[in-house]
C-alpha cells in the first residue's frame, strides 16, 4: 500500500474535521481516517443533545473557551452552508437556591471575558422566554444554538472524499509500530503506513496513545450519562435550553433540558460511572475495561474527592423520582409520567493520577503523532477550530 501523509484514527466529529482540514489545506497530501465502526459518530459524536455552545462554562484563556467561541461561529456557518438543521435558540441558566447566585456570577464574569453576549434576568424577565420556568435570578445565552451532529459528521466526510481523502470503516486498531520514519497502523485487517497519526479515538483514546508514541498523562474513565425525553403533549414546557447552576468543582453541566432539531425535548443528562467504555445500558459490563478502572489510582483519588456528588448521581440514576424532583426545581410542573428513557452517552473524561479531572482539552504531541487525549463536550461545538489546529500543528511537523 502506498503510504499515506496523514492517518487520522477515529470517524468521531473532531477526527473528521481534522481530516478535513488537512484536505482542504494540503490537497497533495494522502489523508486517510480509520475507523472501527461500519459508520462514523456511532460514539460520543452521535449520543449528545446536540447543542452548539457559547463558551460561557469555560475559564477564560482555556483551550475549551478559545476553541468553543471560535468553533461555535465556525459550526453554525458550516450548518447553514451545508444546508443542515441548526437553530441559535439561545439558553437560560438558572438559579434555583440562593447559594446558586455565586455560580451564576461567576459565569457572568466568564461570559464578559470570554466575549459571550449574555444577559442576567429576574425571575419575571426569566418566564418571559420559558413560561414554564421557576427561579429566582437567570442568565440568557443569547449565542447558544442547536443541531444534529451525525448530520454534521456525514457531511464532513463527503467533504474529505471529494477532496481526495479517504475513509476505512471496520478497522480495530491493534497496534502502531514506528519504524524507518513512517508508523504502521496495524488493523485485525491491513496495515496503513502513514508519515504522521492522529490520535483521535475518544473513549479509547488513552489506550491508542500508548501505542502512538507514549503513556498519556492521564487515563479515561468513561461515565454513563443517562437522557429521558419528554412525552410530546408535554414537549411545550420547554421553548428552547434550560439549564442549571453547575458544580463549578465537577466537568459535568448536570441535568438540563434541550430543545432537539425534531422539536422533541431531552432532559439529562446525569453522570455515573460506566463499567464498559462503551457502556450504553446499566447491564453493560466490559470485565477488562471495569479492571482498567478499578486498578487505577487515580480513580479511587477522585472517587473520593468527589464521594457525596458521586452517590447523587448514582442515587439519579437507580431511581427515576430522584431524576425527576432534580427537573422539576427548574419546572415544577414536571411528572414521572412525563418522561421516557432515550439515548444514553458515555462521556471519554480523563483523569490525572492525582485524581483531578481533567478540565481542558488534553492534546499530547510527539515525532509523527498527535494524541488527542481529553475531548469531551464541547468538543462538537469547537470541533472546527479544533481541527483546524491539530491540522496545522500535523502540517508544521
């Protein structure tokens, strides 16, 4: 097999906009992505909400704030280019409890430094635009919007194949073998040589570093985030997104509600602990990927770190009242009966040894590779700029 320039692993959205960057922005280059699914976005790219973030979450100067302000302007653009479904619906973050004021202000300071257009609403000014809403102080998100990223993803890659690159679906990466200056990409089916790799596996992205150039500095620990929808003569409680107040200590956004392209409603969603990277359902147990795990330092650190936020969620997830009475301090009128099980997530969240979370974007560099370690939301909404700057550092190597 001739060898290629560029080898990207992973058909999840940020590995094609990486590979369609570098079409786009090195025409004579062979750009190929290998994936082991028999389809792209099968994985975290395809199992969100679909929401196109501002950036008002993120610290100010962070690779997530820099990346999703750019990446979101990019990605409504590219929607509306494309002809794809997208709405700038705009959100509310709402504080239900006085101490959640604290939070909100600090938010408030994020969006002024992060540039974000946001204002901060009384709870009268707040049922203005949700109706249905019960707090005591809000902030509206004008920027945020919606989409359907797997419409997204299919578009990306039509647009690398008419540039000239390639897309290798039912290909299990089992090793990388670097050798002579060029890295051998060993599938259970071919091998593909390429000058340079891109790391790009999400849930699996730890172990694909290993074999890419070195241990990463930190592992993934997949978490299982768990959706309900609402019933559709209840879908007119929520007129766009609704979020709360989030734990400033944890990654998670906690339990929301998100208007859908469809006009459906999600609510969730929560985050517990996967036993299986891939671990869709409750009964989905990987023994290897649970050992992984539970042999890790690291996890037990941030298990304790974080035991009674930990329990809650668990406590969300085994039983639904506790799911519900989390949605209804943002809509009262909210029922058990309201709601239905949907998709679930798994959330590819790395954690240092130490037992921090990691809270940024993680991308390790080396001769010939890129691994891109920690890439969870919003990482769909910054997915263009950051595959504009992956692609840039491959193409400056």
């Amino acid at each position: 097999m001739k060898p290629h320039d560029y080898a990207i692993i992973g058909s999840g959205i940020v590995g094609l906009a990486t590979a369609r960057e570098l079409c786009l922005n090195s025409p004579d280059s062979r750009v190929v992505v290998i994936e082991k699914e028999a389809a792209p976005a099968k994985h975290q790219s395809g199992r969100n909400s679909g929401v196109i973030h501002s950036g008002i979450y993120y610290k100010p100067g962070s690779l997530k704030a820099e990346f999703c302000r750019e990446g979101a302007e990019a990605m409504k653009e590219y929607c509306i280019d494309r002809g794809i479904p997208m709405k700038q619906c705009g959100k509310l973050i709402v504080a239900t409890r006085q101490e959640d004021i604290s939070g909100l202000r600090r938010l408030y300071n994020n969006a002024t430094c992060n540039g974000i257009g946001v204002d901060w609403l009384n709870s009268e000014k707040a049922r203005e635009i949700e109706p249905h809403v019960s707090c005591i102080e809000a902030l509206h998100v004008r920027s945020t919007g919606i989409t359907s990223y797997p419409d997204v993803c299919r578009s990306m890659i039509e647009d690398i194949r008419n540039a000239g690159g390639s897309i290798c679906f039912d290909q299990n990466v089992m090793n990388i073998v670097d050798s002579g200056g060029m890295r051998f990409i060993e599938t259970q089916r071919e091998v593909f040589p390429s000058r340079f790799v891109i790391n790009c596996a999400g849930l699996h992205s730890d172990r694909v570093g290993v074999m890419n150039g070195r241990p990463p500095s930190a592992r993934i620990i997949p978490f299982r985030g768990e959706y309900y929808r609402l019933v559709p003569q209840k879908s007119h409680l929520v007129s766009n997104l609704i979020y709360p107040v989030p734990n400033e200590k944890l990654p998670f956004l906690g339990v929301h509600f998100s208007k859908t392209v469809d006009g459906g409603v999600h609510a969730g969603p929560n985050a517990v602990l996967a036993f299986k990277r891939e671990g869709y359902l409750k009964s989905d147990v990987s023994a290897g990927d649970l050992i992984s795990t539970l042999a890790y330092g690291g996890f037990w650190k941030m298990a304790a770190d974080h035991l009674a936020s930990g329990l809650a969620e668990m406590r969300r997830s085994l039983i639904k009242s506790y799911f519900v009475n989390s949605l209804r301090e943002m809509i009262p009128e909210i029922g058990p009966d309201d709601l239905v099980p949907c998709v679930s997530g798994v959330r590819a969240q790395a954690v240092f040894s130490d037992g921090r979370l990691v809270d940024d974007f993680l991308i390790d560099q080396g001769p010939g590779y890129l691994n891109v370690i920690n890439a969870p939301s919003p990482a769909a909404t910054a997915s263009l700029a950051i595959g504009r700057h992956l692609a840039h550092k491959a193409m400056a190597s």
